[in-house]
C-alpha cells in the first residue's frame, strides 16, 4: 500500500469539506472512515484524482445522510 497515494486521497477528500470546521471526533472519524475505504477498495492501484475522492465521499464524511 503506497502511503503517498493514501495520503492524497485523504487530503483530496479533506479539500472537498470545511474540514476545519469539523469537531475533533468528527476530524477523526472522517479520517478513519477515508483510510478504510481506500483499503477496502483497492485505491492503492488507481489514480487518485478529485473525482476519486468525489466518488467516496459520502462514505468518508460523517456529516453526509445517505438517502434511500
């Protein structure tokens, strides 16, 4: 697993929020929850691009409902 690439994601996914804004649980569930789906989705062999962060967000975010 490439750290680098893992990393990016996590900071691409960062960009996409007001991630300062987040309480500090919040901080750190969203950064569990963006390693967890970069290593249950194999991220490591793919681009890691905005638009991949994008796709995974509402899986990162804490704050995203998901809607049926």
């Amino acid at each position: 697993m490439s750290t680098k690439k893992l990393n990016k994601f996590v900071d691409l996914s960062k960009k996409l929020v007001n991630f300062k804004d987040y309480s500090i649980e919040e901080q750190e569930e969203f950064v569990s929850n963006a390693i967890a789906i970069y290593r249950n989705n194999n991220l490591g062999s793919s681009a890691i691009t905005t638009q991949v962060a994008r796709f995974f967000l509402f899986l990162v975010d804490p704050r995203m409902e998901v809607k049926a």
